[in-house]
C-alpha cells in the first residue's frame, strides 16, 4: 500500500524549494529590503517628527503686529519664553504654507479699550488644519488665556475682592498615561509594520512555488511523480514559511537595533522596545507567519498565473490594513475575546505588549489555536486542491 | 506492458464530449507502441488516463501490472512519462532539475550521481550539466525532460508528441534514444500526429479518431488495407473511411 507521508520526500521538496528561493537574487533583494531599511527609516522619520514637535513646544514662535499696543503682554509672553517675530504683510499665505505657525495682532485702539475699561479685543491667526502647528496653536491660546485671568485677578484685587469668587473652580490635572503608554500610541505604528511583514515576507516564494509552478508547465510533471500531493504542500509551505519568519526576524531585529543603538534625536520619550519586547512580538507574530505563507499557497495554487494569484491575495493586503487601522481610531479596549480573532487579535495583543503588559496564557493559547488549525484546514485544502488538479 | 479494456472518458458538463470512446489495445514489452491521429483525436486524454492524472468513465487500465486507477501510487512508480507540459525549473541547473526528480523517486547518492551521469552522456548533454535551464533551447529542454523523465529507469515510457518542435538532429538522436530503449525490453507509447513520424519509430500502429480506435498494424499493414502506396495517403485513407462510416451511422 502507498505510504501516505513520507518525511525524506516532503524534505526534498523543501530542500528544492529553498534553493530556487535563494537563486532568484531580485526577488530575494526585494523581500528583504523592507525590513532591513524601511523600518529604520520609518522610525527615524517618526522620531525627526517629534523631535521638531517638542522644539516647537519648548521655544515656541509668534509673529506679532502692534507690539507697542500692549507692552505689557508682550513682556508676559517674552517671560514665558516665546520668541517674537514681526509679523510679514503676506503672513495669512505664510500660515497656510506651515511657515508661520500662529499670528497675533493687537489692534490700535487696545490701549483705548483697556483705559476705558471694556474688554480689549486680540486677534489670533492660524490654520487648524495644519497638524504640525497643533501644539503651538494650543500653547498661544493657554498663554493668552492665563495672561487674561491673571489681568483679571488684579483687577478683582484692586477692587478688594478675592480672586477666588471669580475662579470658583480649579483644575488640577493628573495625566495617568504612563510614558510608556504615550510612547506605545506612536509605536503603535511598529506593530501595524511587523503583523504586516508576516503577510508579505513569504508570499513571493509561495506563489513561485503555486502559481509559478503552473505557469512554468512544471506541476504536471511533478504529479505524476510518486510525492503525495500533502507531501508537495507540506515541503513548499515549510520553504515559504521558512523565509516568512526569517523576514518578519529580520524586521523585529530592525527595529530593535535602530531604537537601541542609531543616533535618533532625542525625544524625552522612553520609547520601550527592548528584549523583552521582541520577545513578546516573536511570541504573538510566530502563528501569523506560518499560517500566511499556506493561504498564499491555496490562493496560488487555485489561479492560474502567478499574476492572477498576486491579484487574489490583495483580498488578504485590505484585511491586513483595514483591521488594525479600525482598531486604531477604536477608543475603547477591545474585548478579551479578541485574541481568537486572526489578525485583529494579534494587533492587539502586540499593541498591549507596547504598552508594557504582560500577555496572558489565555491570550496566547487564543493567539495559537486559531490560526494553527485554520493553517491544518488550508494546507489540507491546498493538498485536496492538488488532488483534484491530479485527477481531472 | 500496458493493457486497455473499454477504456473511455467523458469531457463537458453533461459529458456530451467523448474524448476516448471504448479503446481496447495491448503495448508489450520491448516495442514501440505509436498513437496516431490527427488533433483531437483522444491521444493527450489517453496518455493522461495512463499516467494515473485523469480517472478513466468507463473501463480500466493495467500499467506495468498495476490498475492505473486503484494502485496509482505505483504506476507512478513504475512509468517515465513526457507529457505535453515539459517546463524546467529555469534558476536550477540541468543536474539539478534532473537530480530532483530522482531524489523524489528514491534515488540517492552515487546510484543518483551514476544515473544521471548516463543520461547526461546518452542524451549527449554533458556540456549543458552546470548550467542553469534559463534560455535554453527547445531541444535542450526537451532532452533534459526526458532526462527527468527516465531518472528512474522506469520500465514503462509515455511520450506525448514528444518531437514538436524540435530540429532534425535532435529528432535523429531521440530515435537513435528510443529504439536503445526498446532494445532494453522496455515498453514505449508515442504519439504523435505525423504519419511519417510514427511509420520510421513504431512497431505496432493505434489510429485513433474521435477518441474511437479506428485501425491497427503495422504501416505496411495499412498501405496494403487502404491499397495506397504511400503512407501519409494510407492514413488519409483510413480517417476518411471513418467518416463515411460515422456519417452513415
């Protein structure tokens, strides 16, 4: 009776696999790329963003015009360290291109108003929509708003009445993130980069080894060899797995090395992404990327071109980028179920490992069971599929 | 040897097209066995049905002793097929791609290095060994599938038209490859749809049409049925009959 797996053929065939995996010198170069140079270069644009965000904060700029109107705020704002600068004639063009971030213009008839006593009115000019002009924007307002209540407090005092009455309510505020979970926010964009290395690290070799095989008339052939279609499956899927975990490896050492030890500006951010948390990452991302490269494989070996095949599986790409970007703007912590769901599980799991938490056994259980058995279900598919192509 | 009793197959989605209808015939040992027809006539589905990758409708299949059906696992053991899809793994070299196969077929180490050094030599390809498949010729490709192909020394041999395409020396070589094989008592079937192609090669002559088989012999055997001098008239002659006959019933 014919055996029904044989290792020493199945071996074989990942053997094969593997070495015309590495041959093809320019697909090789284009899996690993990414990882080895996009991820870094992506967190140092992410830092450099910061980086000049914070400067912002620290020496933040005002474009003044009729500073001689109000000497007096111009020294509170000199005191508080803002620099001033004259504000150009052109200065609404100049905002809308992100050169001038706020504008402040203090009318003639402000010393008037102030002598008489009714409220004197400034103008503060920005442009909401710029993101980057967001932090000074709130720190102009803040100012200018503390300069008016501190005007008023004299006033009240002047006229022998406690500032308290007028300010019944004092707000203490207490930020309860920690600076790890502030870090975490921005490295949530790490995690999103590493669950999508599993998706792409391994799919050039699985659909060369699928749909590649067809379109090269080879897969013919190689059925009518005695290697059972589970062995053929089995021995492609280990190649591709195989080079989808090198890569997603790869990535994790990436970003590892390049917030250990490349020369980032500093951000008085403790960005936390050390041993501990690669090792979590591995833990989380292992079951992704061995089940991706088998649903490669399927989607390969049902097209007919590799072309037809590449097309399919941006099917995959849409989850992969639509579920964690839903999770993303998601203002509420996921459910604890979240971890059986392929994919969004994963992402959250690997977000709260950023966050420093500990992942639970529970959580790791959910993480493996599900894609371990969708990946039994695909391959045996892709085998079924193969069987069938065998017997038309 | 192969052996086929009632053999048909059935293609479309109420099976309304009968790609080989009812075929019974024996191939010994140490022949060639030549399937003629012209395109269309059954012969890829009968070679398919052969090498255990289609399920024949009707009737069954004995290759080297095995049923093609119920004991696939060893026909595939036991036949070197060449069928119409012939590509090449084009990043491994020609010892690779043939080394491959016969590691899939059990071989290994030196009975694997000894084999493929014969083939290499027979099939005169020693200079072609260390260089990768990409851009070779029609009829390197094709002698490095028929390398593959026969890694294992099966003694069963299929070939699906396997001199398309490929210039005369190479054609000369493939004979001179084939006759040596039938000499080793091997058992051969070739198809093709050239008259002339199969009268030179083969002992024993399958016309096929329609997938029915309508006449076999040898070449001789047909120039004297049909009363035609030459072959390629004698193969006209006989298809024509059939017509006549299928337009009458």
């Amino acid at each position: 009776m014919k055996p029904w797996f044989s290792w020493r053929r199945a071996v074989t065939i990942l053997r094969k696999e593997s070495l015309d995996a590495l041959r093809d010198r320019r697909t090789l170069l284009m899996i690993l790329l990414p990882p080895l140079f996009a991820g870094p270069l992506f967190l140092m644009l992410i830092f450099s963003l910061i980086a000049s965000q914070s400067e912002r904060v620290q020496t933040p700029a005002l474009a003044v015009q009729g500073s001689m109107h109000a000497p007096a705020l111009i020294a509170f704002l000199e005191r508080q360290q803002v620099t001033l600068k004259h504000l150009p004639d052109d200065y609404e063009n100049q905002i809308r291109r992100g050169r001038i971030d706020v504008a402040l213009i203090i009318p003639e008839t402000f010393p008037d108003d102030v002598a008489a006593g009714r409220a004197a009115s400034v103008q503060l000019i920005y442009d909401r929509s710029r993101d980057r002009a967001q932090v000074t924007i709130a720190q102009m307002e803040y100012l200018l708003t503390a300069y008016g209540k501190e005007w008023g407090k004299l006033r009240l005092l002047l006229r022998g009445i406690a500032p308290e009455v007028a300010a019944p309510l004092k707000i203490e505020a207490v930020n309860l993130a920690t600076p790890q979970q502030s870090g975490a926010l921005i490295l949530s964009l790490v995690a999103f980069y590493a669950l999508f290395a599993t998706l792409t690290g391994g799919m050039a070799v699985a659909l060369d080894a699928s749909a590649g095989e067809r379109e090269r008339q080879s897969l013919q052939p190689l059925l009518i060899t005695p290697a059972q279609p589970f062995e053929i499956v089995a021995g492609k899927w280990a190649a591709a797995a195989t080079v989808n975990v090198f890569v997603v490896a790869l990535t994790l050492a990436g970003f590892y090395l390049t917030l250990r030890f490349a020369p980032l500006p500093a951000v008085g951010m403790p960005f936390l992404f050390g041993l501990m948390e690669v090792g979590r990452f591995s833990i989380t991302l292992l079951p992704m990327a061995l089940l991706l490269p088998a649903l490669h494989f399927y989607v390969g070996i049902r097209g007919r071109s590799v072309r037809e095949a590449q097309a399919s599986t941006s099917a995959l790409l849409l989850l992969f980028s639509l579920l964690p970007i839903a999770q993303m703007f998601l203002q509420y912590r996921e459910p604890d179920w979240i971890a059986a769901v392929p994919v969004a599980g994963h992402y959250a799991l690997l977000t709260r490992a950023l966050r420093g938490e500990m992942l639970s056994n529970i959580d790791i259980v959910w993480v493996y069971a599900v894609p371990l058995a969708l990946l039994l279900l695909v391959l045996i598919a892709a085998a079924q599929r193969l069987n069938k192509e065998a017997r038309l | 040897m192969i052996e086929l009793t009632h053999l048909s197959k059935r293609f479309g989605k109420h099976g309304e097209i009968h790609a080989v209808a009812d075929v019974s015939f024996r191939a010994p040992s140490g022949q060639i066995t030549g399937l003629l027809g012209p395109n269309g006539a059954g012969k890829t589905t009968l070679l398919r049905m052969l090498s255990t990758l289609l399920i024949p409708d009707e009737g069954h299949a004995r290759v080297a002793g095995f049923d093609a059906v119920t004991d696939r696992h060893q026909v595939r053991c036991h036949i070197g097929v060449l069928s119409d899809a012939r590509g090449l793994y084009p990043r491994l070299s020609t010892v690779e791609n043939i080394a491959y196969f016969g590691s899939l077929y059990g071989l290994t180490g030196r009975a694997l290095n000894e084999r493929i050094a014969f083939l290499l030599e027979t099939l005169d390809m020693q200079a072609l060994a260390h260089r990768k498949t990409e851009g070779f010729s029609q009829g390197e490709r094709m002698k490095v599938a028929i390398a593959r192909a026969l890694i294992h020394d099966p003694p069963v041999i299929l070939l699906d038209e396997p001199t398309n395409g490929l210039d005369v020396t190479s054609v000369r070589l493939l004979r001179g490859f084939l006759r040596a094989l039938r000499d080793q008592g091997k058992c051969l079937i070739f198809s093709s749809h050239v008259m002339s192609e199969v009268a030179t090669l083969c002992d024993t002559i399958m016309v096929l049409n329609h997938g029915r088989l309508i006449a076999q012999g040898t070449a001789d055997d047909f120039r004297r049925k049909t009363a035609q001098a030459s072959l390629e008239d004698a193969f006209f002659a006989l298809l024509e009959g059939d017509e006549t006959k299928r337009g009458a019933a």
